[in-house]
C-alpha cells in the first residue's frame, strides 16, 4: 500500500510520498513513488504514484522513454502546452500500460491497477493538480478540493480537513503533511518511513525543495512527539463523562 498527498496553494504546490511497497513480518520494500521532471523556465511537473508497482513504474518508464530521443518525442512530457494536455497523455499512457498487461482491459479494482497525482506548471500557465485513475480519465483541484490524496489515506484525512487553508505557507504545509504521514503510519503498517517531500513556488518553473524525511530526522521526530502530546493535552483538558448529568450542569 501507499499514502501520497498533492497540496495546491496560494503560494504553489507541495507533495508528499511514503516508499513502503509491502508489509508484514519479513517483507518490507522501499520504493521511491514520487517522480519529478523539470525544465527551468519552462516546466515543473512532479507525479506521484499508488497501486501495482509494476504497473506505475511502466507508465512512468514509457513517458521517459518518448521523450529521450527526438524520434521518440511523440508524445513527449516536455512537449504538451498545458497541464491539462500534459494529465491528459499521463492517462492515456497509465490506461496504454494496463491494457497491454491484461488485454481485456482492467478496472479501478483490479490488481494491475494504478492511480496519479499530477501536478505541476507550464510556462504561460497557473500552477495545476490533478488525480488521474486507471480508466486514464482525471479530475484537477480546484476551489472546492485544494487537495488529493491516493493510496491508504483515511488515517491521515482528518488533520487535513481540518487544519489546510490555502492561504498557508509552503513551510506550513509541510508541517500539516508531517502530521497527517505520521498519524497514518501510526494507525496502518502498510505506510512507512522514509517519506519523501517536494515543493513548488509559483512562477519559478523549476523544482524547489526536496527532502526525504526518515526514523532519524530531527525534525520529524519533534512533530511526530509533540503532536501526540498535544493530543494527549487536549484529551485531557475536554470534560468528563458524568453519567446521567448535563455537561454543563
């Protein structure tokens, strides 16, 4: 399983992938699911991925394959003139892959199946995020959801409901997303560490920060303590139960 997140903001885009491929007792992989291709002036695009491993990692293998050699560059990441032309090929590839591997065709259930998160921008446009889903169709954030997640994400919903305001700081951001990986991870052993970071300022058309957070980063580990002793302090602080009595009696 996986938990990835894409945060459309005021100030640009912030993502955020776990690597754990499988869980159990003996059986635990680390796999980066974060992909990110930039053109300084041009384009940045980061794409994160959740599913069948081999599924993604053939989508994303036959993107950069089309646009290595100029007699390859049809269709080509790094040709398309909008974010949109650009989730459009990204669903087309993703459906190409899994048609290939099971020539009936798959559905959003199956185990070949694969799901993106797409974001990014294009010179002469705004910054953009999209999920796009093994039927090779998508939906793009936009005023009402300014957010997506794939993957194993109900563990780490709530926070961000709660907490995100596009009006907050990429540094913010990155914070919230801390919270919400570290609640999943606490709650579901098929997320794990190290988790992978990258922003994305609007206008500049080139990646910005990137970090892979893991066990021992000093960081992570101040926001993993000190959120569950807030939580323990809230807890704490709301009323107790009195049975038959009025809360406020």
């Amino acid at each position: 399983m996986t938990y990835c997140v894409g945060l459309l903001l005021d100030q640009g885009l912030v993502f955020m992938s776990d690597t754990r491929t499988n869980a159990g007792v003996d059986n635990i992989s680390t796999v980066t699911k974060m992909k990110v291709w930039s053109r300084p002036g041009d384009r940045f695009l980061c794409l994160l991925s959740a599913g069948n491993l081999a599924t993604t990692q053939a989508a994303i293998s036959l993107l950069e394959e089309r646009g290595l050699h100029p007699s390859q560059r049809n269709p080509s990441l790094f040709e398309q003139p909008s974010m949109f032309q650009t989730a459009k090929l990204v669903g087309e590839t993703l459906k190409e892959v899994i048609s290939y591997t099971t020539p009936s065709g798959q559905q959003a259930d199956s185990r070949f199946a694969g799901t993106f998160l797409l974001g990014g921008q294009i010179k002469g446009g705004a910054p953009r995020l999209f999920m796009i889903y093994p039927e090779g169709n998508f939906i793009e954030a936009g005023a009402d959801n300014r957010f997506f997640q794939i993957g194993e994400h109900k563990y780490g919903r709530p926070i961000l409901v709660r907490t995100y305001d596009h009006s907050m700081s990429l540094e913010e951001a990155v914070k919230l997303l801390l919270v919400s990986f570290d609640s999943t991870i606490k709650s579901n052993l098929s997320v794990g560490l190290p988790i992978d970071l990258q922003t994305y300022r609007s206008g500049t058309l080139e990646a910005g920060y990137h970090q892979r957070f893991d066990e021992r980063d000093p960081y992570y580990q101040t926001i993993s303590d000190g959120w569950s002793g807030a939580l323990k302090e809230a807890f704490d602080r709301l009323p107790p139960f009195l049975p038959n009595a009025q809360v406020n009696g």
